[in-house]
C-alpha cells in the first residue's frame, strides 16, 4: 500500500504542475476521462465492478487510478449453483501512459503504459467433498472454507483509446508482466490430516505464496469531459 500511496501523490503532483499551462494536448481535445470496465464483471475469478479516472497532461502523457469492488453478485443473477457463498474485497490499480507520435492521422491513439494492480479478497465457500473419510477420524470436516487471497501484479501494455461521437471513447489494452499472489485459508492447517482422498476445491485454494506470468488484458467504455 506504501507504493499505491506515493504513486497516487505522484500523480496529484502532475495533476498541479500541468492545471495552470493548459497544455496543447495532442492526444484528445479533453483530459479527463471516467471509464467502465466490461471485464471484471464477467471474471470467473475476481468478478467486481471496476471505475476509473484518466487524466491527459503533458501533450503525450496520462496518469490513470481505478478502483474494483469485488462481489459475486453478477454470478448469482445467472448460476444458482455457484459455490461461493459469500466473496467481497477490492482492486486498487495505477497505470501510467505514454502515447506516441502517430506518422498518419488515424481517428485512435496507440500508447505503452505501465500497469500496477493490488488485490485483496475474502471468500466463503461451500466445500464440496469428493474425499474418503475413515470411521475413526475424531473430528466433523466443515462445510465451509474461509479464503484470504493477496494479489500484486505488474504489466507492460500497449493499447488504443478510440473516441466514439459525443464524449465517448473505448480504451482497449494488453500486455504481459508478472503476478505475486499468496493464498491462506483456515482449512488446511486443522483438517488436512483427515482427508485421505483427493478435493480438487481444497487443492484450487491450497495455501502458497509465489510469482508467476501474468497477462493483462481490458475493455473500458469512457466519457470524456
């Protein structure tokens, strides 16, 4: 949280260097922008509600912060079945763009950008037991696993903003970059033991804490004011 919090300053110090030069601004005749994502609503893992905020400065430059409720609502309109039965935390993300001199005048503006999200979640799921119990075992295995996942990832990403008539735009990006992730829950260190056969649910969220690939990839709908 202590790098979220000095790059969100970072970029209130743009925001006040660059609010008295009024800039020619040669990505878009505005800059300030507020998005939508269309993806994390749809994301089996981590679906939510993402909004976010862009500012232009600089002629070439924009600074972006978002924010993503997690909620397993989206899910529940459509899957009686899903086996969460209660998830909830949130996404903070930073993305810091640079949009390069186009040799053409195409309607969309290409950019690079480095990209830094920070995800906490906790889920209540329904264990669903595919596992051999023995008659002696002194304890009742739970109905229930308290899950606590921590995400911190970092991406290079090219991408387009493309306007669309009347203020609106779309924001389309992708990228590869590296993902840490540590995972908990108050399953696996009281009942391990006594499972003699195999839980693809407990092995899906068997506690760990390791990097590994990470590819990012967005669909935001924006206004532009």
């Amino acid at each position: 949280m202590k790098l979220f919090t000095f790059l969100i300053l970072l970029f209130s110090a743009c925001n006040a260097a660059h609010a008295q030069k009024a800039p020619n601004n040669l990505i878009f005749p505005y800059h300030h922008q507020l998005k939508f994502s269309l993806f994390p609503t749809h994301d089996p893992v981590n679906p939510g509600f993402e909004l976010s905020y862009e500012f232009q400065y600089a002629r070439r430059w924009a600074s972006q912060i978002g924010y993503t409720v997690l909620s397993n609502g989206i899910h529940e309109l459509f899957d009686d079945n899903d086996e969460f039965y209660d998830f909830s935390g949130r996404r903070i993300s930073f993305e810091q763009k640079y949009f390069y001199p186009a040799k053409h005048n195409y309607p969309f503006r290409k950019y690079f950008a480095l990209d830094l999200n920070h995800l906490k979640a906790h889920t209540t799921s329904v264990i669903l037991y595919e596992i051999t119990m023995h008659p002696n075992d002194p304890v009742v295995l739970p109905d229930r696993m308290n899950i606590e996942r921590s995400t911190f990832s970092i991406n290079l990403k090219f991408g387009f903003e493309i306007p669309i008539p009347k203020h609106w735009m779309m924001d389309i990006s992708f990228g590869p970059g590296f993902k840490y992730r540590k995972v908990s829950n108050d399953f696996a260190p009281r009942y391990s033991s006594y499972i003699h056969g195999g839980n693809w649910f407990t092995d899906r969220y068997t506690p760990m804490e390791d990097w590994v690939p990470n590819i990012a990839f967005n669909v935001k709908i924006g206004y532009m004011f």
